[in-house]
C-alpha cells in the first residue's frame, strides 16, 4: 500500500471556526461525499518530524527486549489472573483517580465539541457550566421514570478481565449484578472470551457473537477484507496487501522479485504475524522471503505476511496506533456505534524507517502495550495526554493544534470501520445461524471490537487488525518497592474504559430495545443491510450522553452499495437449508442454480457440478482442521464470483456481481423462490448420487474446465493441493453429527482466548 503524499492547506474551519461540533461535521463529510470519495484524500497539514537516532541496541527477539526488573512474571497474559485480588488493589485508586481525573483543565478543541464534551460529561464534570444542564435535567426525569423499572440483571460470573470496568459501569447504571450466575434467566450475560463460555443461555442478551473469533483471526480478516479488495479496490485500500502462509509463499516470493527488479520497492519491508497471534507475539519485520521463519516445510504454522507500513505518523519521534472500540450492536439488521473516545499506544523508541540494523527493534516497530510496558522508557502517566498510552482526544488536540484537519481524520476513520464491519458480516450470519437457528430458544448477541488503526504521515488510516476480546482492564501492574508488584488503577484506561462499556449496557438495556430491531430470526432476507433507520437512543436516566455513535444504520446510503458480498451471504443462508450447518452440499449448490436458472447450453450441470467440487476441495485445503465437509461461504463467494464472470466477462467485477444478483434475487422472488428450503429437506440421496457423478467428472475436471482451476479470491500453490479430504457426505444424521462436534469443539475445545492488551 502506498502513502500518497498530499499538498495541504490548513483547516482554516479548525483554526477559528468552531461552531459545529466534529460530529456535525463528520456527518456533513459521509452523508455529502459519494461512498467512493470517502477516502479521497482532503489536504492535511503535519508538521510532526520524523525521528532519526538509533538506538544502538538491537532485540532479536520480544524476549530479549524484556526489561529485566520486570522478566518472570507474566503481566501480559491478563486472562489467567484472579480477578478477586485485584479489587482490593484498585479500589484506593479509583476513587483518587477519579478525582484526579474531575480536576484536570478540560481540553478545548473547536470544532470538537462532542469529543470533548462526551468526555467532560463522562468525567462527572458537574461544575455547573452550561454543558451540565442537560444532563442534569434528564437526571431528575431519569428519576421519576427509573422508580417503576425493575433493574436489569447482568450475570457477570465469566467477564474475566473485564470484570472491574463492568462492576463500575452497573453500579453507575444501578442495575443488578449477578457475579456468580443465576439459576433464573438474566437480562445480559457477559463474557470474556467467546459466546461459548456459558452454555445452556436461553434468552436474553451476550456480549459476544459466535464466530467473531475465528472470523477476526488473522487469516480470515485478511481474507474477508481481500474479497472485498477484489470487488472495490479503492473502497478498501485502508488495508496493507497481504499473503497467506504457506499456501501463498510463492505468489510472495514472486510479487517481491518483481518488485526487486522495479528501482521504486528495494527498499519494501514486511511484518509477519501469526495466524491467531495477539499481543505482538511471533511477529517479525523481513526485507526477503528467505527471512521467512515459517515455510520451511508444508507443515508450517500459517501466517500473513503483510506490507509494512513504512512512513506512520509520529509524536514526540514516536510510533504510535490507535485503538477505538465499536459496538455491533445486531448484524440484522446492521447496527455499529464507535466510541467518541479511544486510546493511543506509543512506542518506546524514536521510530526509524526500517533498515536492516533496526527491523528487530522491538520497541521502536511495534505498538503493542504489553511489549512496550517492559521497557525502561515507558511511561505510565496519569494525564490522558502524556506518557505511553493516552487518549485519541489528546492526540488530535495536539494534531489540530498543527493545523491538522482532524475532522476529516475522524471521517476516514469511521467509513473505515463500517468498511471493515460490512466485510465481516457475510460470515458473522452465517456463523450465527448456525448457533442460533431462527425459531428456537436462544440469545441475541452484540459484542465490543477493538480496531487497530495506524495512520501514515499523510493521515491515511491503515487497519492493523480488529480485536474479538479487547481487554477492557482497568488497572495495570506495577512494581511498587523493588521485587513487590501490585494492581494499579490505570486513570487513561477506565477514563475510555468504563464509559464504553456503560454506554454499550445503555444501549442494549432491554427496556428500550424496538421490536424491529431484534435480530433473531431475521437472518434469512434476501434484502439485507436494510436501511432501516434506528433512532439515536438519548439519555432519559441522569447519564451522560452517550458516549458511542451510530454510524450505521445512519449512513447506509453511503455504503450500501458494498454489501454484495452480504447478499451473496443471503443467497448462501437460504440455500443452507438444514438448520445448524455451516457448508453447502451438492445438491443444496444445484438447487440454487436451478432456482436462479442459472444453467444453460454455456453452462451445463455437468460443469455446475465441476465447479463445485473444484472449489470445495481447494477450500477444504486452506482449512485442513475443519471437520464439516461441503462448501463454505467464502468459497461459495468464490464459485459466484466466477459464475458472474461468465456471463459478462468485460465488465469490472462488482458489477458481474451485482448484475447476478439481481438475476438471482428476481428469481427468488417469483414461484421458484420457495423451493429451496423444501429441496434441501430432502438431499441425501440425490446429494449422494451427485457426489458420485462429479467425482468421476473431476477426474476430467482440468481438460474441461480450465477456468474451474483458477480462483479469483486466491490461487493455490504446491503446497496445499496435494491434500484431498474427502468431499462432503450430506446425509442428515450425518450433517447433525458434524454440527454437534462443531458445537463440542467451540464449547470444550481449546479456544484461543485471543485476550490482550
Ligand atoms: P497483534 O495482534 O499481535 O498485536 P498486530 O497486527 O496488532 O498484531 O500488530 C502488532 C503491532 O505491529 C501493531 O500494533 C503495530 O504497531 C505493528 N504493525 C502491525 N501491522 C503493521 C503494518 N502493516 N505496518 C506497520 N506496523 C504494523
């Protein structure tokens, strides 16, 4: 990905303006700018300066880097630690910090009025300025009206790690924690790691959804967000290009001897994460393939090898990445709301574009918290604007006060989330249709993401990744005498902390919620990301405003048009059929070719049956631990994509695309429409007798369809076609089998926690 240079002017609007608030402002970029100009650059002004020293102490590896005093314990892994102690710990500096917080000058941004409003009212600045008025207001109505609700209930018995900031937040909402379960049904559950840690949940609502832990592993993002990439490449250029490995160490090892050849990348680097990684761990910078540490053999842990980002923004000569929490509040249909207030994490090191001396200095690449706290540099700071972590606010004062044009940050920010977010909901509902099938007992779910966003020195936002489990700790270790660690309140993290939790409680509180927007059993629509307008929910209880935004319903006119991929998900759901499984059979695939009366003299069913069995096998291989056989939604997208490309081959994808799904909507409308549920029903047979027919047919699957062998999502390479699971056996019995260990594995199995910091 390349940073585009910009020629700026400064914001003149942020230098003397001020009358309307950043949100204001924000709203007049999306709703004003055509979807494709979101991105377009506007010109910024920085005047921050690189740092060029080195350090002089190259850290081959994290381990090396450990700040001795702290080596041995293992304060990174937050999960496994008791919570119960951590209370006693905390509770002196809460209060203190809390104070401390009231007391601090309130940063003045013109044009940034709702940022810094949310965060003095969030503050419990009470000091009788006029911003106070309403809230107090609402305070005294709050009261009469809160005397005839009952409170809603929260089991809080497996938040783990987010437990402190969670007990803050329902004690200032006056709601009612249950910290050891309850035999009766609660209002919200709330997890720390998955959907699964509680079992049995009938009713009410969990703050996880399922599969947004394996969908937001390294991989799969890169995937959904390259699908993505293929259909609307300047829409979702935010992304650096990446690889899969092994299964495209060729095309990698390819693409860099080509660029070596061209004078502009000599001098590219690229970061290496492990798939399922978090917290910094395993993760290498390299300048040529052969410094690859993971493809040694076909067995090779997989990894993406991504393009680093080689010019980002400095403060202070420092790295820097932000981290803002956004609340999916229902995937049906799509609600997203993105905390006005978020977290910087700076490096330790004065940043130096990477060259062969410094791509292993730890402190100086990488943002991570958890690998910067063990440094002798860090800085633990009590105000939100210094020290080594602080918040987003903070940083775009200090930006507007160099004439940087932060509203249009803001903006960038924000359609990169919902970008993001609509890459993830194809699968996100199919995953959930298949925990919570439509009509049976069950939860509704929302969950808090945490993205990583970088920005280059031309204030383009990059996506780093985005957090299933953002730790929401308020507290962090801290050696107070020589050897003697203890509990500490961090007053930056449960400033930003506690509020975004509260106010996602708020928003889920289910005596407001409207009956149009429960998910539920919506699932299956053929229009999905209905623009359905959901109303800014206003505070009525003697909270503060809110401090999370809708940005979506509210601008769906703006990205409406990226949601192909979400109606070929639709398409996918419908043609499932039985409930709880997660893969297309054979004849589910027939089905709908003929339901959208897709075959013709061009494409005979032989060839349907071609195409489904080259695609299926070759996605079996890129996911060899999945046990469920049959062809999954994103290789689903794969055969659509090349079924549209048949029929009008010159024009751009995204409009094979959409021009095919407006020929398959069409026809699911009419008569035919309702076959496929009654199709599917009744499978195995003709499922086993197809199977057998387009076994033989791929035997001379490569002499007849060529086409059948390239894929427009990804291209094999040597290592992963030679493994041949066997192709799906979608007998009924069969099918609840598999869901039932699907079901087991992601209850008992060993569950990557993904917690981090
Ligand atoms: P993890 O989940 O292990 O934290 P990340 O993807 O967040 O993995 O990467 C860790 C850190 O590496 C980030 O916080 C950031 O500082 C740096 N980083 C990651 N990807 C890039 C990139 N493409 N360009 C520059 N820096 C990156």
């Amino acid at each position: 990905m390349s940073d585009r240079d910009v020629n700026v002017e400064p914001d003149h609007t942020t230098a003397s303006g001020g009358e309307k608030d950043i949100a204001v402002v924000i709203e007049e970029r999306l709703l004003g700018a055509s979807s494709s100009a979101c991105l377009s650059p506007v010109p910024p002004c920085v005047t921050t300066a690189a740092g060029v020293h080195d350090s002089g102490t190259p850290l081959a590896s994290k381990d090396k880097a450990r700040n001795p005093s702290t080596m041995g314990k293992d304060d990174r892994n937050t999960d496994s630690k008791a919570n119960a102690d951590i209370g006693y710990a905390i509770a002196a500096h809460v209060g203190k910090n809390r104070n401390r917080l009231r007391s601090e000058k309130v940063l003045q941004i013109k044009g940034t009025s709702e940022v810094m409003q949310g965060k003095q009212e969030t503050n419990g600045n009470s000091n009788g300025s006029s911003t106070n008025h309403r809230p107090r207001d609402r305070h005294e109505s709050g009261h009469r009206h809160q005397r005839k609700k009952k409170p809603v209930t929260v089991d809080t018995s497996k938040a783990k790690t987010s437990l402190e900031a969670l007990k803050l937040s329902i004690k200032q909402l006056k709601w009612k924690e249950f910290p050891l379960g309850r035999r009766a049904c609660c209002d919200i559950y709330w997890h720390g790691v998955s959907f699964h840690d509680n079992d049995h949940i009938v009713s009410g609502q969990v703050n996880k959804f399922p599969g947004m832990i394996e969908m937001l592993r390294k991989i799969n993002l890169s995937r959904a967000l390259r699908t993505m990439q293929e259909l609307f490449p300047e829409e979702y250029n935010f992304y650096p290009r990446s690889w899969i490995l092994p299964e495209e160490y060729q095309q990698f090892s390819a693409q860099i001897r080509g660029l070596k050849d061209g004078d502009a990348a000599a001098h590219r680097t690229f970061i290496v994460k492990p798939d399922g990684g978090s917290q910094g761990d395993g993760i290498y910078l390299i300048r040529e393939p052969s410094e690859l540490r993971l493809v040694a053999d076909s067995r090779a842990k997989q990894a993406v090898v991504q393009e680093y980002v080689q010019r980002p923004l400095l403060i202070d000569k420092l790295k820097f990445d932000i981290r803002l929490y956004v609340l999916v509040k229902a995937l049906e249909p799509l609600q997203i709301y993105i905390a006005k207030e978020g977290l910087t994490r700076f490096c330790t090191e004065p940043y130096q574009e990477p060259n062969q001396k410094n791509l292993s200095h730890v402190f100086m690449h990488l943002t991570n918290y958890s690998l910067n706290v063990q440094s002798d540099n860090f800085v633990h700071s009590d105000s939100q604007s210094t020290g080594s972590k602080r918040t987003f606010s903070s940083v775009l004062y200090r930006l507007a006060s160099k004439g940087v044009d932060i509203k249009k940050v803001w903006s960038d920010v924000i359609s990169l989330v919902i970008k993001t977010v609509i890459a993830l909901v194809p699968e996100l509902k199919v995953h959930y249709q298949a925990d919570i099938p439509p009509g049976k007992p069950g939860p509704t779910c929302f969950q808090i993401l945490g993205f990583d966003i970088l920005l280059t020195k031309n204030l383009k936002p990059v996506l780093l990744e985005v957090n299933s489990n953002p730790s929401m700790r308020i507290e962090h270790e801290q050696e107070v005498a020589p050897g003697v660690f203890e509990y500490v309140s961090s007053p930056v993290d449960e400033e930003v902390k506690v509020c975004v939790i509260r106010d996602t409680l708020r928003l889920m509180d289910p005596g407001q919620s409207k009956p149009g927007v429960a998910q539920k059993g919506g699932v299956i629509t053929v229009k999905a990301c209905a623009p359905e307008k959901v109303q800014e929910e206003e505070p009525s209880d003697g909270l503060p405003t809110l401090c999370l935004k809708q940005v979506y319903p509210k601008y769906t006119k703006q990205f409406q048009y990226l949601c192909l991929v979400d109606r070929i998900a639709t398409l996918f759901l419908r043609f499932l059929g039985i409930k709880g499984n997660m893969r297309l059979g054979p004849t589910a695939f027939r089905t709908f070719i003929r339901c959208c009366k897709l075959s013709n003299s061009n494409l005979p069913m032989a060839s349907v049956d071609i195409l489904y069995i080259d695609i299926t096998r070759r996605w079996s291989a890129f996911t060899p631990d999945s046990r469920e056989a049959g062809m999954g939604l994103q290789a689903f997208v794969e055969a659509f994509f090349q079924l549209a490309g048949r029929r009008s081959k010159s024009a751009p994808l995204r409009d094979q695309v959409a021009s095919l799904l407006e020929v398959c909507e069409a026809h699911l409308e009419g008569p035919l429409g309702a076959l496929p549920a009654a199709a599917a029903a009744a499978v195995s047979s003709e499922d086993r007798r197809s199977l057998s027919r387009g076994r033989a047919m791929a035997r001379n699957a490569s002499k007849l369809s060529p086409s059948s062998s390239s894929s427009t999502s990804t291209s094999s390479s040597s290592t992963t076609t030679t493994h041949h699971p066997p192709l799906c056996s979608p007998a009924a019995p069969r099918r609840a089998a598999s869901h039932d260990q699907r079901l087991q594995r992601a209850r008992h199995g060993p569950l990557r926690t993904h917690l981090e910091n």
